[in-house]
C-alpha cells in the first residue's frame, strides 16, 4: 500500500545521533509512513546503520550519495519519495512519540498542503517539551506566510512541517543547491504556492542545540552571505511584493529590520565584522534605509539589539562582552 507521508531523513556524520531520529519515527503510533534515508557521502559509520535499518524494516529504504549538501539531500529525498506528503527532520534531532497522531485527521484529509506544528530548542533528551494551551488555526497560504514573518508559531524552518509534494514538483521549488540557511530560501516560496495551510502551536519537535557542527557554532563569509541574500530576496523579490498589501508589507520590513539586525549582532559577535567590511557595510546601510516606528520596534524579536544599534551601542556591546570573557 502506497504511503500517505514519506520521512526523507538527509544523514552525515551523525552517527551519535541518527538512531535516536529513527526510532522517534518507529514509535510514532501512526503507521501511514515509510522513511527514506539519503546517506549524503557520510565518512563515519552512518551508513552501516542506514543499511541495518533498511534490513530490519521493509519500508525503510535508503539512497547513498556523493557528498551534496543538505538542499541536494533533500532534493533527493523529495523526487524519489512515495507519499503524497514529504516530511524533512534533521537527523540530530527527534521528535514527540505522539506527533504523527495528533496530525493524523489534517494529514488523512489530505486538505492542506502545507501541515505545521511547533518545536523546543534543547540542549539534551533531559529538556522536556512544555506546550502552550493549543491553538490549531486553518489559513490561506499567503496568510500563514505572514503569520511566519510576524514571527508567530509558524517559524521559518523546514523540519516543523510536513509539505505537500507536490508543492515543490508543480511549481518547480528546490531547495538552494550549495547554499545555507536552505529553510529561509525556500519555505517563502511553499507558502505562497500553497492554498490551505494547517497550523498548531503545539511543540512536537527537539531541535537539538547543542551539535557542536550545527550551522551558527562557526560563521564564515557564505553563512552569512547566504543569510543576508535570502533575507533580501524576501523582502525584495516582486514575487513577494506582488501579493502583499501595505500593512502586510510593513510587517515583511519588521521581519527584514529583525533579520538584519541579527546578521550586524552576529557579524559583531563572531568578531569577524573587520574580516568582512563590504558584509558589514552593507548590512548598516540597509538598517539605515529601512527605519521603523517606535511601535514597529517594540515587536522585534531582536528588539535590544535593534535599541542598542540605534543608540550606536550595539558594537561596543559586543566589544565590552569579549573583554568580560578573557
């Protein structure tokens, strides 16, 4: 019987991990899945487990590739996956034992193209998942896209939702080959492609934080290059302006302003703005261009921060936090 979801796992290097993934997906008492491994050129012993898995389950298979990146591993995923819907989790993290059967009635439906829960960053198996009470909410995809840039229960990452296929495959969306922050790139294009999405604010997903190779635990040119081109692709591209009214563009700059200032922080951070001066520069400048309103400033994640570059603080801050930590 032909799966409804397929579970495309992108591995590398994680053997001290990936068991642990696995087996959150086998427990799940919703059973409508099969899962495919894409064993991206791991050099560690991934792919030994990769392979005893898919000789313990018969829907467990696997695809071992050249070394590609997680889009390229993804990408694979999504163009030999069997489901209906797709569902990306990265392999250091897990999920609830009950997530597959809370979404079960808006994956049965098959109404949605796009389904969405929540996630708790953690740094172990020991942090529990606390919920707030639940709210399920059913929005057109252009509105759920702006519930994501209000920064609501819909974040902008990938492996809290689980997609309709046929969203990437209709209208040709790829994960960005060769590129990171993939997520960021790529999830603004799925929710203004889908019709009907499926939120809750209930967290089934541990998004482990503590990976010593997780993406923010080092920073170089690309990182942040990266991070900075698809915040602007954001807020600039027609696709995007074409479909927003004025107060919905308004909160598409606070989602810009936000992003921004958190790429000057990291830059300051990192120490590295002397290393990367035309990054820096201009990253200020578009600070500078797109002012807000007091009110406006209020709601910014990175509010402090945005405070403190306003007042001309924010580098010295982080100044002052190196000297304190020698």
């Amino acid at each position: 019987m032909k799966p409804l979801l397929t579970v495309v796992i992108p591995v590398y290097n994680v053997e001290k991990y990936l068991k642990r993934c696995i087996e959150s997906i086998l427990v799940q008492e919703w059973k409508h899945y099969d899962i495919l491994l894409v064993d991206d050129g791991s050099t560690d012993h991934s792919p030994q487990i990769c392979d005893d898995y898919v000789k313990a389950y018969d829907f467990i298979s696997v695809i071992h590739k050249e070394n590609g990146g997680l889009s390229e591993a993804r990408n694979t995923g999504i163009s030999h996956a069997k489901g209906e819907y797709v569902y990306f989790p990265d392999s250091d993290d897990w999920l609830e034992s009950d997530t597959f059967i809370a979404l079960a009635e808006a994956l049965e439906s098959q109404e949605f193209d796009i389904i969405s829960f929540n996630r708790e960053f953690v740094k172990g198996e020991e942090d529990a998942i606390v919920s707030e009470p639940e709210v399920t909410q059913v929005f057109e995809g252009k509105d759920a896209f702006v519930q994501m840039l209000k920064h609501s229960y819909i974040t902008g990452f990938a492996n809290d939702k689980v997609y309709r296929k046929s969203l990437f495959t209709d209208h040709n969306i790829q994960f960005p080959i060769g590129k990171y922050y993939e997520d960021l790139g790529t999830n603004y294009k799925l929710f203004l492609s889908a019709k009907k999405v499926y939120a809750t604010n209930q967290k089934y997903y541990h998004y482990l934080i503590d990976n010593p190779d997780a993406i923010t635990k080092s920073w170089n040119e690309q990182k942040f290059e990266n991070m900075i081109g698809f915040y602007k692709e954001i807020y600039y591209s027609d696709a995007v302006r074409s479909k927003l009214d004025s107060s919905e563009l308004e909160i598409a700059k606070m989602f810009f302003v936000d992003g921004m200032t958190h790429s000057l922080s990291s830059l300051y951070k990192s120490n590295l703005y002397k290393t990367y001066p035309k990054l820096t520069k201009s990253v200020k400048k578009e600070l500078k261009i797109n002012k807000l309103k007091f009110q406006q400033k209020l709601k910014l994640p990175h509010r402090t921060k945005y405070f403190l570059y306003r007042l001309g603080l924010l580098k010295g801050a982080f100044h002052l936090q190196h000297i304190l930590k020698k």
